[in-house]
C-alpha cells in the first residue's frame, strides 16, 4: 500500500511543506525543448535583459510541475493516491534561475465518497521562493482511498 496517508488521517488545516529545489538554467532549457515554449523571457538573456524582469525568468508551468514532484516527495500520497482530479495555479512572481523554491500545501477541505472507502481533499498549494514569496498558488484536488 505505501506510507500514504488514508483520506480520514487528512485533517482541515493541516500544513505539509516540501524540502526545497534550485531551479537551473538546465531545468529552463530542457522545459523549454519538451513544452516547445521557446519565448525569449525564458531563453533569451539580451531580450530579457530589457523587460521589467531584468533577467531570463523560469517558466510558470516548469514551476508548477516541479511542484507536482516536491509534493511526491512528502510521502503522504504514496500508494494512496486514486486520482489527482484537477489542479490550478495562478502565478504571482517570478521564478529566477538559482531560485530554491518548495511546496507547502495545506488541507482546506475533505470530503467522503457516497461510495464509501475513499474521499476527496482539497489542498491549497503555495510554491514560495527562498524568501518565502509565493510565486505560485493555487488548488490540487485529490482523491485518496481510505
């Protein structure tokens, strides 16, 4: 079965943060040859040198599918884990090459199957920076077996 946590052992308010990852310029080109999103913000210093930014920034989705691997790393969905229903992500700063950034998801909801034997958690999802800026926020919503 795993280490997972069951759907009844998730409690409202509960607070899960990952350990941290640096995101490199390596990250940024090999998310940039698998997505096929090329923009100059990501990849282009003497063009990103002349936005706001100042700098080449990471993508927003590279930041949100690291986070997807940080959350695995807790544990508490090992084995467990039915579906991962839907996720959303609003970005709100930039993530820089050398920034460390982690996961910390908290419950905010839980709800039973009709069904019985599983149920649904709503977590909210802060990616934050090494200066505890969230960059990212949003929703994963998750059903567990219990």
């Amino acid at each position: 079965m795993g280490r997972g946590l069951r759907f009844s052992e998730f409690e409202v308010g509960t607070e899960y943060i990952t350990p941290g990852r640096t995101v490199t310029e390596a990250d940024v080109v090999n998310f940039a040859g698998i997505s096929g999103d090329y923009n100059p913000l990501h990849i282009d210093a003497s063009f990103a040198a002349k936005t706001p930014f100042k700098q080449r920034i990471a993508h927003g989705m590279l930041a949100a599918s690291i986070s997807t691997g940080l959350g695995q790393l807790l544990g508490i969905f090992e084995g467990t884990t039915l579906a991962l229903m839907s996720q959303t992500f609003v970005y709100k700063a930039p993530v820089f090459f050398g920034d460390t950034i982690r996961l910390r998801l908290t419950v905010d909801a839980t709800k039973p199957s009709s069904k019985g034997g599983k149920g649904v958690v709503t977590f909210t999802s802060d990616i934050v920076n090494q200066d505890d800026t969230v960059v990212v926020t949003g929703n994963w919503v998750v059903l567990l077996r219990d």
